[in-house]
C-alpha cells in the first residue's frame, strides 16, 4: 500500500511542477501517473549508476553535477512517456528542483 501511496504522490507532484512550468506538460492525466513510474524505475535502476560513474565530476562541481544527473533523467523519461513533454535542458533542470522540493514537502506534510 504505501508504494501506491508513494506513486501517487509523486505523479500529484509531476502535475504540480507541470502547472508550474511552461515547458514541462502531460496529454492527459494518465501520463503523469505513467511517467511517475517510468521516473521511478529510471532513479531506481539507472541513476545509480549514472551517479557511481559520475562522481569524480560531482565532487569537482561540489554536487552540482548531481542537479544536472536529476535533469537527465527527467528528460530520458520524457522520451519514454509518449504523454509526457519536457522542452530542453534547463526547463528540466530547474524543473526536477523544483519537483525535488515540491516532493519532500508532499512526502513530509502526507507521511503523517
């Protein structure tokens, strides 16, 4: 039950971020609970690795390499979710911050 929970907290977080940008949007409602998923198994599986390989950069950038591995994957997602559009690099930049935090406050308010 609560990875359903979490799963849908994340796609009501996709949804927020895509009211707040102009260059992230989903054909329907049922892309972002798609892409939350598809997002999920990316951070799960692939963005560890990614991480593990670039860690010497992350280091040398004092971790903000690591804002530029969270873009990364949101702009692979959007090449699996057919529903699910990002515009560029820096909308999904400052697209996945935001998500980030809009997130932790979702799983911080909800957990309760």
């Amino acid at each position: 039950m609560k990875l359903i929970w979490h799963w849908i907290v994340s796609a009501l977080a996709l949804l927020i971020v895509a009211w707040l940008f102009n260059g992230i949007w989903f054909d329907t409602i049922g892309a972002a609970f798609v892409t939350a998923l598809v997002l999920g198994l990316l951070n799960t599986f692939i963005r560890p690795v990614v991480k593990l390989l670039a860690l010497p950069l992350t280091i040398l950038t004092l971790g903000i390499f690591a804002l530029v591995i969270n873009a990364a994957m949101l702009l692979i997602t959007s090449h699996f979710v057919s529903g699910f559009h990002v515009e560029g690099f820096f909308t999904a930049f400052f697209g996945s911050i935001v998500l980030s935090i809009v997130s932790g406050i979702m799983y911080a308010v909800l957990e309760d």
